[in-house]
C-alpha cells in the first residue's frame, strides 16, 4: 500500500515540475521572439536633429539681429544697428573726441532717464 500512496504524490511533483519547465521555456521563447521582432528607436534618434534645428533657428536669429536695423526702444529713440554701420559712425563720431564724448554721454543719461510716466485710464467696470 505504500507504493500506491507515493506513486500519485511522486507523479504530481514531477507534473508540477515539468509543467513549471515547460512554462518557463515558453517565456523565455516568447520574451526573445518579442525583444527581436520589435525594433525600438533609439533614445537620442529624434533629439540629435531637433537640437540641430534650434542650433541652426538661433544662428539664423543672431544673424538677422546682427545685422538687421531694428528698433529698440522707441519712445527713448535707441535703434539696433548693424556691426559695421556702428562701427563705421563711430569711427566718424570720434574724429572730434570732445564731441564724441558729450554725444556718449547726453545719449547714456537719455537711454538711462526713467520714462514718463503714464496715467492709467479707468477702469469701465469702477
């Protein structure tokens, strides 16, 4: 009677164990079929260009900047000129450096005079 016993015990421990086997064999078949049948991007792929992009939209800025006249602040009358424009009027400005001097600084204290100041108007709903 005790081999009858231990018999169906034996042959459910090896079933479980075959069963546990045979469940991680298909795991491990299917993660590989998974990890080789989907090809992700890599990380960096779509960044490299658009750091390129904001390299080349802000070299085409400081481009027109440098070289396009602009206005800066028109009500203190201070106008963005090109490098070679300014350095050209300076150049001419300071063949009389006593006068250059007094325009440098009647220009400094005008950019650097506060604005005046604006009433602001009523509300319609006060």
């Amino acid at each position: 009677m005790s081999k009858t016993s231990s018999s169906p015990a034996v042959n459910s421990a090896s079933g479980a164990a075959i069963a546990f086997a045979i469940g991680s064999l298909l795991f491990l078949v299917l993660t590989l079929v998974v990890k080789f049948s989907i090809s992700t991007p890599a990380i960096d792929a779509d960044r490299a260009t658009v750091r390129y992009q904001a390299l080349a939209d802000m070299r085409a800025a400081e481009e027109t900047t440098l070289n396009t006249p602009a206005w800066i602040d028109q009500d203190r009358q201070i106008v963005r000129l090109p490098v070679s424009v300014a350095l050209h009027l300076a150049a001419q400005a300071w063949q009389n450096p006593a006068q250059a001097r007094a325009d440098l600084i009647e220009r400094a204290n005008k950019a650097a005079a506060p604005l005046p100041k604006v009433v602001p108007q009523p509300s319609a709903f006060e």
